[in-house]
C-alpha cells in the first residue's frame, strides 16, 4: 500500500499535467496602422501640430465614410490611420482648418486628398491571432493645387509590419 501510493500519486499528477491546453491568448495579432507626423516645413526635424485637422476616408464609390479619426479640437502633431486590407489603395481628405459652415452646415477649411497605394502581404502569426496583413512598396499621391496646406511628403518606411515608428512625414 506504501509503494502503491506514490505510484498512484505520480500517475495523477502525470494525467493532470497531459490534460492542460496552452491558452489561446492573442497579444500581437494587430494588423498595422500608417503612422503619419507632421513636421515644420521651414525646420524639418520639428513636429508641428495642424490646427482643427479632420481626417475623413473616401470609400469605393467616393462617397465619405461615417469615419474621422481625429475631432477638430485636437492638434495632433502625428496620428495612426487604418488602411484597406481587401485592395491596393486607400484615400483620404485630410482638412486642415476644418469647421461647419453657420448656413449650410458644411464642411470648410484648407481640403487635401492622399491617396496611399501598397501591396498587401499575409503573414501568420499563430493559431490564436490568425494572419495580419502588412503593407509593401507605399507610396501617397497628393494632386498638384496652388492651395495645397501639404508642402511636402516623405515616406520614412517603405513597408508597414509594426506601428513602432512613423512611416510618412507630412510637411506643412
């Protein structure tokens, strides 16, 4: 009874041990943002914070979104904004100096549209996260207008896997 004991001891503990499951825990299965800042065009290194921005996504049809990812009482100096996972390109207006129209109700300020084309990569990232989609080959068209608050673009990172740095500087 003495040796069975311990046997018995080691083969429960031996069965308790065999049944536990890894947890399916998620922790860095984010699809990464573009990190965009925004810099003094006249001192380069220099963050500069644009007044009343508003960011608004141009869908498909060319028609807005519901969506603006920074409110117009914010002056952000740099921002993480999504990209499209099921095409090559997003566009975006981006509206320095955005306020209401009292009249009309709509939008004023100093409009700019980016347009961000790249490649889409799959890459897995475990059992529990799935696949994330990460960016190759950026570029951002801005069209030439005389009115343009955007003075400059330049792409830091070329490819998006990680939301550590910023990937494009905007100067204005």
């Amino acid at each position: 009874m003495k040796k069975t004991l311990p046997i018995f001891l080691i083969l429960l503990l031996l069965i308790y041990a065999s049944s536990c499951e890894k947890d399916d825990i998620c922790v860095d299965g984010d699809t990464p943002q573009l990190i965009i800042g925004f810099y003094d065009v006249e001192d380069t290194t220099e963050f500069k914070s644009v007044s009343s921005l508003r960011i608004r996504a141009v869908d498909i049809d060319s028609i807005f979104s519901s969506t603006s990812f920074a409110d117009r009482s914010n002056s952000p100096d740099s921002l993480l904004i999504p990209l499209r996972i099921d095409g090559n390109s997003t566009t975006y207006e981006f509206i320095s100096d955005s306020a209401d129209d009292e009249t009309t109700g709509d939008e004023t300020g100093n409009l700019d549209v980016l347009t961000i084309s790249y490649e889409t990569r799959e890459e897995f990232i475990s059992r529990a996260c799935g696949f994330v989609i990460n960016y190759d080959n950026l570029n951002l068209t801005l069209p030439d207008n005389s009115e343009n608050w955007i003075q400059d673009i330049r792409i830091v990172q070329q490819t998006i896997e990680n939301t550590d740095n910023i990937h494009v500087k905007i100067f204005h």
